[in-house]
C-alpha cells in the first residue's frame, strides 16, 4: 500500500524532530514547480548530527516499506538530499542552509506545520 504525501511527511517530520534536527521546514511546491511536490529542509548541528540523520532516514524508508527512494550527497558534502516521489528531503549544514537559502528562492510557495501534514 502506497502511502500518502501527507503521511510520508509526518513521518519524516517527526523522525527529523525526534532526532534533534534545526528549523524543519516543509514547502508545498505543487503549484510552483514540477521538481518536486514537497519539500522539507532541516539542519544538523554537525557532520556526525548529519550522519546520523541521513542514515536514520535511510532506515526509515527501508523500514516504512518505502520504496524507490532516491539518495544524493555525503555528509561531508554538508548536504544531503533523499527523495521519495516528489517528497524531497534537503538535510543542511547550517552555512550551506543559509547560502542556498531554499526557502527564499520558493518564498511564493505555502509552508506546512507538522499539523497540516496530519
């Protein structure tokens, strides 16, 4: 069973909390753009924090039975992008965060609380 957008993100959005992760941020892109449906965006503390998040992620689309996910970057790189059909999930280093400044360049597009997501 497919689950829904809206699931997949309260997932993500909780595991990222649950794990410590800085201004977790979901961008509804459907209106805006044909890259992605969503995207959430955190921030680690560090390398390891990064780490950490990445592979915990990882585990969590294996384990939530998600499949055809698609992975890019190394924690050294300071940023790490997972995708699950149209869920994009852009974990920073916090100057890297502020450089590419994601949130900026879609600012036309809505934001969703963990609520909204439910």
């Amino acid at each position: 069973m497919d689950k829904t957008d809206q699931e997949i993100i309260k997932e993500v959005i909780t595991f990222l909390d649950e794990r410590k992760a800085e201004d977790i941020v979901t961008i509804d892109l459907r209106e805006h753009a044909n890259i992605a449906d969503y995207f959430i965006i955190a921030t680690g503390a560090n390398k390891p924090h990064l780490k950490a998040l990445y592979d915990g992620l990882q585990r969590l689309f294996k384990d939530a039975g998600f499949k055809g996910y698609q992975k890019e970057g190394v924690p050294d790189s300071g940023w790490m992008i997972m995708d699950y059909h149209g869920v994009m999930v852009h974990v920073f280093e916090r100057e890297l965060r502020e450089f590419y400044d994601l949130e900026q360049l879609w600012k036309d597009a809505p934001t969703l609380t963990l609520k909204e997501a439910e």
